[in-house]
C-alpha cells in the first residue's frame, strides 16, 4: 500500500514536470517562463521527492529526499526572483500583453 501512494505522488510529480517544460516551450517571454519553471520545481520535483521519501522510509535515501524537498522550497523561488529582477534591471521587455509591471512602477 505504501509504494501505491508513493507511485501516485511520483505521479503527480512527473505531470507538474511535464506541465512545466511545456510552460518553457509555450510561454510568450522571460518572467512567464520563470514562473512555469518555479513552479515546475517546487510542485513536480517536490512530488517525486516525497514519493520516493514515502517508498524509502526513514533510509537514508528517504532522508536525503526531504533534505532535497527542503533546498528546492528555500532556494527555487529565491532564484527566480533573483533572475527576474536581474532580467527587469538589463532591460528585457514584458511580453507586449503584459497587464501589470510591479518593477516600473515602484521605480526599481
């Protein structure tokens, strides 16, 4: 019965994964795609990680899986915000539909 709930987590992870590369290809421009990526990252990867925790236990692999779950969640949104503020701050443009641009308007 566990590795059935931990194959259904994988699962879910592979289809957050396969959604968010998706994302990369389809999406218009930079900070969309940064977007799709992050939340690829914490969703999918996260997934697959607690799925292989609940099938290994407390082994060492099941440790290592949510020492991984726990950088990705303290490090993936971090870095995208970091890439598109630095993105913003060089100069590429928002996709021309774009609605609302926080960084313009507070003048950073």
């Amino acid at each position: 019965m566990i590795n059935i709930i931990g194959i259904v987590f994988i699962s879910i992870g592979l289809f957050f994964d396969f959604v968010g590369c998706l994302g990369l290809v389809r999406l218009p421009d930079v900070y969309n795609r940064l977007q799709a990526s992050t939340k690829c990252i914490t969703l999918g990867t996260c997934s697959i990680l607690f799925g292989a925790f609940i099938i290994h236990g407390f082994e060492a692999a099941g440790i290592k899986a949510l020492l991984c779950m726990v950088f990705l969640i303290l490090t993936s949104p971090v870095s995208a915000h970091a890439l598109a503020r630095g993105a913003h701050k060089s100069g590429v443009k928002l996709w021309s539909k774009s609605v609302v641009d926080k960084y313009a308007e507070d003048g950073n």
